[in-house]
RNA sequence: GCUCCCUUCGUCUAGAGGCCUAGGACACGGCCCUCUCAAGGCCGGUACAUGGGUUCGAAUCCCAUAGGGAGCGCCA
C-alpha cells in the first residue's frame, strides 16, 4: 500500500474551544493548512463546542483570531460559511441524530442506563483485578421489556455503540505507516450522552466525512482512538478519510508542553512580540523536516511542506531556536516595518541605529532608556572596565567632550592623545560610561542621540570617586 | 493491568543494507572582522538508548530489554 501525498487534500482543524490555541495545536492547525495549500484543495476549521460545560464562546474568537493573526485562513468555517455547514457542531444535533437513528435501527447502537457512577465503579474494579478497564457490556443485550422498565423508573439512557467481535481494523496511517487493531480489545464506548448530545469519538468522525475531509492530521495522542472512528464510520457506510498521527510537541524536559514550560499559547508568543512568521517558521521545523534550511515567507512554505517527512517522535518546543527565526525576519524587515512592530513612535534614526540589537521589544524599551532615561546600575565587568580606566581618563574624557561635543570620532581622538591611549581602551570605558553596557548598537550614533547634558552627566559622574 | 506509539549531536532533523570515519540547521566554543554587540567569514567539539541476532556488510531488517508517551472517560 503506498500513500499518495500529492492529490487535493481536503484537511481541517477542529479545536475545541476550552481554551487559548496550544503551541501544539497551532502547529497541527498549520500542517493541516499547509497540506491543502500545498495541493490545491481545502482547508476546513470546525469548532467542536458539544462540551457545553466547558465550551466558550470568548474561546472560540480567541481561536480564530490566532489562527488569523499567525496568517492561516480557511476555506469554509464559521465565519466564511461552506457548503457543509453548520461548522459550530452545537449547531449539528440534526446530522447526527439522523445517523445515531441508523445505527440504533441496524442494531449498532444501544441504549445504556447504565450511571456514571455505576462505570466509574466497574471500571475501578476491573482495573483492581488488573483488567483493561472496558465496558462491561450491561446494557448489551437488554430486551424491550427490560428498557421499558428503566424508561419508567425515569432513567434517562445514553446511546453505546456495539462493537463487533472478532473484527480486524486496518489502516495505513500517513505518518506511522500501516496499523492494525483487534476489536477484542475494544469495548463498546458511548456515541450519545445522556443529554442527546454527540460524544466526541462520533461527531469528530461522522463531521469529517461529512465535510468531504480526505486527511485527517491530529496529535498521536488520537492514534488509538482511530479504530473506534473507524467502526463507526463502517457501521454507517461513510466514506473513510485518511488519517495522519504527529508526535507531540513536549517542553524543554520531554513533558507535554504545559504551563509550567512558560508561554505556550500562541496569544503569550503574540503578546511578548514574537512575529507571526517567526514563530511559522518554527512550527515549520518541529516534527517535520523540509527541504530548505533557511527563513521561508509563509507564501512559500507550501510548496516546501513534505508531508512524508511528518515525525513520529515528540518534538521538543526549544523557545532558542524561535529566537533565531525572530532575528532572521527582523532582518527582513524595513525600518518602517520594524518601528511598526515596536509600536512606540520612535524617531526614525534610531530605529536605524538599534534595530540589529532588538529581538523583542522589550530590548528597544532598555535602549530607549539608554538614549534618553537613566542607566541601569553596572554589571560586574563594566564596572571592573570603569575602575581600569580611572577617574582621571573620565576627567579628560568631560574635557574633551566639552570641546569636541557629540562627535566621537573627535571625541576619542582628543582622548588618545591626552591619555596616550588606544583602541577599545578609549572606546570601552566611553562606551560603559556612556550606555551603561559593554555592548551594543554603534557608540557614534548613540552619542549623537544623546542630549548634551544626559552625556555630560554620565562622562561626570565616573571621573570623580570610581 | 492491557493495547498502541516513540528512541540519531544539548535542540530540531537528514538518513529507507554499502554513498555514513553519520550530513544540515539552531545553540555552544575558538579565530577573523570590529570601539562593543549583532551580522558576516573560517574552524571546532558532541549523537545512531542497550543487548542479541540476520548479512560479506546494519543507524537502516528481526527479536528482546530499558526509558519515555498515549489510549482504554457521558473530555476532546
């Protein structure tokens, strides 16, 4: 059996919304997308909101909008509409009402009054004794009689979907290859909740049918559940789509990436003023391998995307290597663009001057406070530079500043001649006096930026106890 | 407990029996450039989880072991 990657994919994305968009599932979301723009077909996002408890409607908008902020769009969905609408699932009782309908008429279904508590118990016990813990299959085989005897001791059943025995379930997964599942090991699982509700392992499998979806791409956390989708759309005689598992991606120690890995929503990357293709080009690279090395513009990634080259291991979300694709598109950018991203109306000349020591915004905001605020206290080794160039070489230092002004060029070679020194040995210590840091963005610029006083000041304040 | 999945440099990965004394990228270290940092150039170290097979030959195939993960939910 070969795979074939290269026809129209019909993919989709279809996060719950119970919370902000995952680092994780953004990366799915943005597999799925590539897939359909790599081969000309579609891209789908349906909200599974049937959880109604923890569903929000402020999740969902949040969903969208990181999806739209870090540049995907989808063919049909909520907003956009589609010709497999509704793609709200709580807007979907009536399809699958229709098909709970065929399964229970074709006795593939059947009704279970059996209570939470009841399960929560058998499943304890059966785990106790070292047993899978499967449903016991209560329910099974009650007769008509029996079921109006729990109907009218007001028990309110939920809809069990009979799994059938002895059967071999097969599939050629896209990214693990061929798998193959015994139903044995399956125990009959509930399609329907008690309310009337879909149960996710229907809805999930029964909507991607619906919607045309050839390629279903999900965490590997879904791959054993896949035997149960498939019974399900067997028993209905719905198309199969094919379905791909990715390894996960895990935090730094090879825990599933979770809060206490720091920001791992796509909102706190968003807020902390990582660029949305920095953090696509990350993603690009996590569980995939493409073709090229280097920075690619979202409009090109399709065409680089290898869905064969999908991994099955876990990924490790390394928050360095973001960093990396963050320098190399602040490098793309224009000067206007930068100063658009950091938001904070800042003269065009010094944009120029610090952009190349900026990788988040919060670095401009420490460089702003060089040009025109107060320094922070010095480090060790600027101290250490500070105290080897000696309050005397500050002294000559204000001398020749108050002669030469904001030219360094000037500045420094007044200085030379005045100390007999050279090299870093004027540029460090008028550096360190200057900014506060041994490092940074051109020192002439810097100084020109400068008000006179604020230069002065700092030259000052070094030539007399240091 | 049962079933399934995973395991190549610190990290992301290439690798489908000889092209591998294992390649690239990021990170790291050194040098060059330079007032410094960044950028750029050059150089460098570090990896096939372990043990058995199969084979003339194994990172690649098979079997065990170990370690990680997932599922077995009226959560998705």
């Amino acid at each position: 059996m070969s795979i074939t990657h290269e026809s129209a994919a019909i993919t989709r994305f279809a996060p719950s919304p119970t919370g902000s968009l995952h680092l994780g599932n953004a990366r799915t979301a943005f597999f799925s997308y590539l897939w359909a723009r790599k081969t000309g077909g579609r891209f789908i996002l349906r909200i599974e909101d049937t959880d109604a408890e923890r569903s929000q409607l402020r999740f969902r908008d949040e969903l969208m909008a990181e999806l739209r902020w870090l540049g995907m769009d989808w063919d049909e969905g909520p907003d956009v509409g589609g010709p497999s609408g509704p793609y709200l699932q709580a807007e979907r009782g009536d399809f699958y009402r229709t098909q709970f309908a065929r399964l229970e008429s074709g006795g593939q279904a059947y009704p279970c009054y059996c209570t939470a508590e009841d399960l929560e118990l058998s499943r304890k016990l059966q785990r106790m004794a070292g047993k899978p813990p499967r449903y016991a299959g209560t329910c099974r085989n009650l007769s008509s009689a029996q079921r109006a005897e729990r109907e009218a001791r007001g028990l309110r059943p939920t809809l069990r979907f009979r799994v059938p025995e002895d059967e071999v379930i097969e599939f050629v997964d896209a990214v693990h290859g061929p798998q193959r599942y015994v139903s044995g090991d399956i125990g009959d699982f509930i399609v329907r909740r008690e309310d009337g509700t879909s149960a996710f392992f229907f809805c999930n499998a029964v909507d991607d049918s619906l919607m045309g979806v050839t390629q279903v791409l999900r965490g590997d956390d879904h791959l054993t559940n896949t035997p149960r989708q498939l019974l399900i759309l067997d028993a209905l005689s719905m198309r199969r789509p094919a379905y791909g598992h990715v390894g996960l991606l895990v935090g730094a120690d090879g825990a599933p990436l979770s809060k206490r890995h720091g920001s791992t929503s796509a909102q706190e990357f968003r807020e902390r003023g990582f660029l949305s293709v920095a953090v696509l080009n990350q993603l690009f690279r996590l569980g995939h391998a493409s073709d090229v090395d280097g920075w690619l513009p979202l409009a090109e990634m399709p065409a680089h995307f290898r869905p064969e080259h999908l991994g099955r291991a876990p990924a490790r979300f390394d928050e360095a290597q973001l960093l990396h694709w963050q320098k190399e598109t602040l490098e793309r950018m224009s000067n206007s663009e930068v100063a658009a991203w950091l938001k904070a109306n800042d003269a065009p000349e010094f944009i120029d001057l610090v952009r190349h020591n900026v990788v988040l915004p919060a670095d401009a905001v420490a460089w702003r406070a060089v040009v025109n605020g107060e320094l922070a206290p010095l480090g060790e080794a600027e101290q250490r530079v500070v105290e080897a160039a000696g309050a005397g070489f500050f002294a000559a230092a204000v001398e020749a500043y108050d002669q030469a002004g904001a030219d360094l060029k000037t500045l420094a070679k007044t200085l030379k001649e005045r100390t007999g020194r050279k090299g870093p040995e004027v540029f460090m210590p008028l550096r360190v006096a200057l900014t506060g840091q041994s490092h940074g963005p051109e020192l002439a610029q810097l100084l020109k930026l400068m008000t006179p006083q604020t230069a002065r000041r700092r030259l000052e304040s070094h030539a007399k106890n240091s």
